[in-house]
C-alpha cells in the first residue's frame, strides 16, 4: 500500500487517492492544539475523509517538544499522554500505522543507554495495546545499529521501524544504502522523498541526490511493508509516482533481498496499470 502525505491541501488529496488510487498519511494528530480538541478534530478529519473518499489512512504522530528519550520523568509522561491521544485518534479513524520519532538527538543524547531508555518507553506506551502497528521513525538519528537496538529491545509484534530516506541521507554519514540494506527485514514503513544531503528538503525523486532506485530496490512494497509518499507539492507526489514506476532494471531482478522478495507491481498499481502486463486498469483499480 502507498499512502501521500497530507501536505498538501484537500482538493489536491482528494485528486491524488482518486486517480491514483492512494492512501492518506495525516499529520492532522502531530499538533498538539488538535490534540487539545481531540473530539472535535477526530470529526471534522472524519469528514474530510469522507470528502476524499475514504482513502486508506496512517497517522504520523506529535513530536514537536517530546521526546520518547528523555530521562525526565515528566517530559516522557506528556510524551505518552500526547503519544495515546494520537493512538487514540487512530483507533477511531481506522489508521493501519501510526509515526512516531525516535526521538535520538546526537548532540544532547549519549549513545550509551539511549536504545534501552526508548525501548523501555515503546515497551509501556504498547503494553495491551492491539490497534494500529506502531512504527519508529529516524530523523537526525546519524546511525542505523541504534534504531535497530531500539527495536530488538522492544520486541513486540506491532512495533516495526520507518524508514526515512531523506533523513537518512541529509542528517547522517552513513550511507542511505546502508541504512536500506541493515534496516530493510525490519522496516514496516519507508518515508519517500528526495534531498541534496545538505537539508531536509522533501523534494520529489531525481530532484536530489539519493540513489532513491538502489533505496527502493532494497525496500520494496510488500503486503507487510508501507510507502509514504512525504513531498510538500502535488508536482513532486506525482513524479514520485512516474519515476517510481519506471525503473526497469529493477523491475527486471526481483531479487530477495534479506529474505523479502522485491515487489515491483506496488508503483504500477498506483499508476493504474496492471503490474504483469503493463495494460491500464480501471480508475481506482489498485490498492
């Protein structure tokens, strides 16, 4: 499944999931005003849905000011309330996966003790929960070992990590490719866009300089494994999608890759062609 960001304005969503047939990553639960007005919010991006027709639907959870991370007591409790209302809000609006950050600040945070001091969060934010999948998303993160700790320390069903090429590429020194390759058995979301390694840009694909065909290759679509399209314009959603769904050479290896098999048919689905053939379906057809 591939879902667009909510980035851009309702008219544009609701072209996009109707031509393409994609889903809705809300960022609507991110801000903590909505949070304030839970109820409220929940119903009126209830409705807004139904004006785009019901895509499928993420939640990319609150971040600003929390931090899973954090050694203060308090800091890491209005993390977990502000965390649960999103979760919340998930769980009514039928959200398959909800974002949440790291939380990793390589200039305030020693490497020692910080996979143990997030996993023990994730362990008790998802303790008897059952609802939507919860997946872990590097952002200044600088190395891949540490997210991978986090999610051997929490060890739970419904909890996988998101992969973010974009911040992979800018924040870290660590090659994208690298981050792709160690991380892809335990990536259940993969955030794309493009940057130039210099900032956090969203740019659309082939706009920077990721080598976003060798990325997706080694994190392909699979029926466990999610896309987000996460661009800031419909211009560059759209030419994720076109360029997306024409690298041939990898279309031509269908190779497993640690231990999942390239799916090449999500792209083509979204374009609305038939993966085997190449003929054009009908709208709506995929996804």
């Amino acid at each position: 499944m591939i879902y667009v960001s909510h980035l851009i304005c309702d008219e544009d969503m609701k072209e996009l999931c109707g031509q393409y047939g994609a889903g809705v990553e809300s960022i609507e639960f991110s801000i903590s005003d909505n949070l304030d007005q839970l109820e409220r919010k929940i119903e009126l991006y209830q409705k807004r849905l139904g004006q785009m027709g019901n895509p499928p639907l993420t939640l990319h959870g609150p971040f600003l000011d929390l931090n899973p991370a954090s050694f203060d007591s308090q800091i890491r409790k209005v993390t977990m309330e502000r965390f649960d209302q999103c979760y919340q809000a998930g769980i009514r609006l039928g959200a398959k996966k909800i974002v949440y950050h790291s939380g990793m600040i390589p200039t305030v945070y020693f490497r020692e003790g910080w996979a143990e001091q997030t996993g023990r969060f994730f362990q008790e934010f998802l303790k008897d929960r059952e609802g939507p999948e919860v997946v872990m998303e590097n952002v200044l993160d600088e190395d891949w070992r540490l997210l991978l700790d986090v999610y051997n320390f929490v060890d739970h069903p419904n909890f996988k990590l998101c992969l973010d090429m974009g911040h992979a590429h800018c924040y870290s020194e660590i090659s994208v490719l690298e981050w792709a390759k160690e991380l892809a058995p335990y990536v259940g979301h993969v955030h794309i866009h493009d940057n130039a390694g210099d900032r956090d840009s969203h740019l659309g694909l082939g706009k920077g300089t990721i080598p976003w065909e060798k990325v997706l290759k080694l994190l392909p679509c699979t029926k466990e494994r999610t896309w987000t399209i996460e661009c800031s314009n419909k211009e560059d959603v759209i030419l994720c999608i076109k360029r997306g769904g024409n690298y041939e050479q990898i279309k031509k290896t269908d190779m497993p890759v640690s231990g999942v098999s390239y799916h090449s048919g999500a792209f083509d689905r979204l374009r609305g062609r038939d993966s085997k053939t190449g003929r054009c379906t009908e709208k709506n057809s995929c996804l």
